[in-house]
C-alpha cells in the first residue's frame, strides 16, 4: 500500500560483517522508496574487520534513492545496545517504522516491504518474521537441529510462562510502530542478546499487539556470536521474573510499562480474605466506618442492607452509592480535622490501610481517643505478612524490591509481622480478640477454578500450622481497652 508519508527507517545491526553487508543493501527492495520515505542506518558495532569500510564503499557505488546513514559505535555496545542507539535516531528523527535487519544475511531483505505492511494498516505495534511458523522450512533453510530443538524448547517455556502463543521468540527480524517504542522503556533493557526477549515482554505488558509472518531461513558461512547456554539462560530468567513481576513477587523496571490497573481493589468477597471477613463480621453492625475505602467493593455490598455506612479515603471511589457517606480526607492528617471524627460508630473497618501511613502510632492514639467513648466498638484490621514465604526466599536471595502492588507495595511505609503488629495496637491501647492467618488471594492469579481452590485449601491448613511464615495476610479484630477516664467514672458511680 503506497502511503509516501509514512517515514520508515531500515536499520542494520553490523558485526564483523565485510563479508555480508553489502550483498544485504543491495537486497532491499527498491518499491520501500516508491511507498515509503526510506532511509538505511547501519551502525557498525565496533567490528574487529573491514565491515565499516566495506559499507561506505558500497554505498557509494551503488545508484539509487535511498538516503544513507552509517555510523560506527567507538565501543562495542553488544547485540542489545546496539539496538537501543537505532531506535534511539528513530525516535529523534521521527521516524514511523524501524525495521531491524541483521548484517550478516541470515534474515532476507525482500521481505521488508511485507513486513512493514501491518503496521502501515494499522494492524500492529510490531511485526516478527518467524521462522517457524512452517517448520520444515527452518531445517530446509539449514537451522542446525540443535539450534531448532532449542528454539522451539524456549519458545514453549516462554509461552507457558508470558502465556502468550508466539510461533517463535528469537527471530531477530522485526519491525516496530516508533510511537510504540516511545511508551515502552526499552533504553533499560539488557545490551546482551536477551535484549529481543525483554522487548517482546515489554510489549506484552503494555497491551502491544504483534503479528508474526513467516519468512524462509537461511544459514550460511557467518559466525554465531551468540552463547547457547548463555542465552537460554538468560531468556527463561528473564521470563520468570517477568511472570514473577505479574503476581507481584517481584519487581523490575523493565517491565513497569503500564499504571495502576486497579487491580488492588479487585473485588475479594467470594473466598476466604479481609474483604470476606470484613463482610461477614459486619453484618451485624448498624454504624459501620470504613477508613481507606478505595475502590469501594466491601461498602457497596454492605449498604445492599439496612446499615449507616461512612467512607473516607483520599480519592472518591467511582459510581459510589449515595446512601453512602463519603468523606474525603487523607488518613496521615490529624484525624480530628476529619468531618467523621465525633461520629459514633459500632464497627470501624482498616483494610490494608495501616501499611501505607506515614505514623501508624500517631494514627492509632488518634483512633483510641476518637473511641474513648464507645469502647464497644469493633475494628477489623489487614495487612501484608513481611515473613511470608515468598518475601523470605527472595530476602534470601538478597532480593527485595518493592512493586506496584502486593506486600512489597511501592505506597507500603510500613512493614509488619503477627507479632508486631500486635504489639503496635496493645501498646496503643487496643484488645486483640482474634488474629488469623490469611491465604494468598489464588484466584485472582489463576482464575476461580479448581486448581486455585486446591491452592487456598492447603495454604489454608498451613496457615493454621505456621501462620507467620505461610500467611500472605493478617487478619485482626480488636477493640479499644477502656479509658482510665472511663475507669474512673466507673469506679465513682459504684462507689
């Protein structure tokens, strides 16, 4: 499709390649002028031969339209920086489509043009030849049955693990929507070969589309620079941490590519969790306060009944209920400032709110004393668990990174144990009446099915074994001790 407007840059990674660069340029079909405002960049990786020099002469022999560009980079900057400096000159020259084509032959050149063509329809944010989308024709081209077996043995971990369904992970001829790469932070990813990985799962956070298009393989007489173990090492590690990152174990910047999706206040009522219990525990209650409400699931199912119910968080949720009190306040301020403060109110709900304040303390003495005068009201409370298996194992590991979400929350300005947390509230005067382990939430990361009911009922027994390390959360219900005002008002009446 003939669309003279669209910018597109040809960009040839080069290493040692005197022997193959110029039979490359000249492959690229001459219609990419014709459709497109073309330009060829190669960026010579700092060869140990002539592969430089060898591309400046070609160029100018041959006669054509094409706008040239060749750089050679001073220091070698590996299979992965080189790419970072080409789209980084596709970005500044605001290109619409780079089109990566390797130096040595191995990807061919004329299908350049039906590689482009998704993107310029709008298709695709990136478009991979793969060569194995007809198998046979990888072994015809002559891929070395090793290099296939391994292929195709990454490739399925790799769509097990991203649960994607990609023909091939590791071909290395690609085209990307420029405007694309600008929201993903491709500039933090590996300058090793394992690059290639880390940009499909970039693009796979970020919602990207690719489409796959199958091209002929061909070996010849180039030398491999890659390290097989190295690089099939490197991918599924790579690959877990970034499937570790999704279930919020972990936490890299290379794959922090999209905001907050909500998903902390994914509803959690239909399993055992602090929103089940909240839910159950107050059923009772007439005058119920709910302090850090977030997206406002608990409030709205419980205002489905004959019950007062107040919120206050920092932001309203969306299409709150009116027969809902909101409140807009932020919790790290003096609570007396707060229109709630001099309502009475049988139960008090702190879901997953004492991690995130600045002062946990200063807030509590604020709760007691707000309560000083009904000492018979219920507070629920939830946490993460910090000594829970998966932050142990890491922390032995030497990892701890904090994330978007989870006990590790980037927003967290506070971490606690069972035992601490306890003791946080006793020495604020409250009574603890029940503390209780709670499970991983499983099902928001496999679904409501069988295999993670299986999950919650033995992470459920080994709660009940060994709260404090197999607990992903706790889960309180406390009271405020009497006052010794209170007391002592008590003590002058039956006097």
């Amino acid at each position: 499709m003939k669309n003279i407007n669209k910018k597109v840059l040809i960009f040839i990674v080069a290493y040692n390649a005197e022997k193959t660069i110029s039979n490359v340029i000249s492959r690229i079909p001459l219609d990419l002028q014709k459709n497109y405002k073309t330009e060829i960049l190669i960026i010579d990786d700092a060869s140990n031969d002539q592969t430089y020099q060898v591309g400046v002469k070609h160029i100018k022999k041959i006669k054509n339209n094409f706008k040239f560009t060749i750089l050679k980079n001073p220091i070698n900057q590996g299979y992965g920086g080189n790419q970072k400096i080409g789209y980084d000159y596709a970005i500044k020259k605001n290109f619409d489509f780079v089109a990566l084509l390797h130096g040595d032959g191995q990807y061919a050149p004329e299908y350049l043009t039906k590689l482009i063509a998704p993107l310029n329809l709008g298709k695709a944010n990136a478009v991979f030849g793969s060569r194995m989308i007809k198998n046979t024709d990888a072994i015809k081209g002559g891929m070395p049955i090793y290099k296939f077996i391994g292929n195709k043995i990454l490739t399925f971990l790799q769509n097990k693990l991203l649960n994607t369904k990609l023909s091939e992970f590791h071909s290395g001829y690609r085209v990307y929507e420029v405007n694309f790469l600008k929201k993903i932070p491709f500039y933090l990813n590996t300058n090793d070969f394992h690059f290639d990985t880390e940009i499909i799962i970039q693009i796979l956070f970020f919602k990207g589309k690719i489409k796959e298009i199958a091209i002929p393989t061909y070996y010849g007489e180039e030398i491999c620079h890659v390290n097989g173990i190295k690089y099939a090492f490197n991918v599924i590690t790579t690959s877990i941490i970034a499937k570790m990152q999704k279930y919020n174990l972990l936490y890299d910047r290379r794959f922090d590519v999209l905001e907050d999706d909500n998903s902390h206040y994914t509803s959690k009522l239909k399993w055992e969790s602090p929103h089940s219990l909240a839910f159950k525990a107050s059923r009772k209650s007439k005058k119920i306060l709910d302090m850090g409400c977030a997206g406002g699931e608990l409030i709205e199912k419980l205002s489905l009944s004959n019950k007062k119910i107040s919120a206050v968080d920092k932001f309203k949720p969306i299409n709150l209920k009116s027969n809902i009190k909101f409140y807009k306040f932020d919790l790290n301020m003096n609570l007396e400032r707060g229109d709630f403060y001099n309502n009475s109110y049988d139960t008090i709900l702190m879901l997953d709110v004492i991690e995130h304040l600045n002062s946990p303390e200063k807030f509590l003495d604020e709760i007691y004393l707000m309560l000083k005068k009904n000492p018979e009201t219920n507070i629920f409370v939830s946490t993460g668990n910090i000594s829970f298996i998966a932050t142990r194992l890491l922390h032995l590991f030497g990892i701890f990174n904090y994330g978007k979400k989870g006990i590790l929350d980037l927003t967290h300005t506070r971490l606690f144990t069972f035992k601490t947390l306890q003791k946080l509230f006793k020495q604020s005067g409250f009574i603890v009446n029940e503390v209780k382990g709670i499970s991983a939430p499983w099902p928001l990361l496999f679904g409501e099915n069988f295999f993670s009911k299986t999950l919650l009922f033995i992470n459920q027994f080994l709660n009940k074994v060994f709260p404090g390390l197999f607990a992903y959360q706790i889960w309180m219900s406390v009271k405020p001790s009497p006052s010794l005002d209170y007391l002592l008002n008590e003590a002058i009446k039956n006097k």
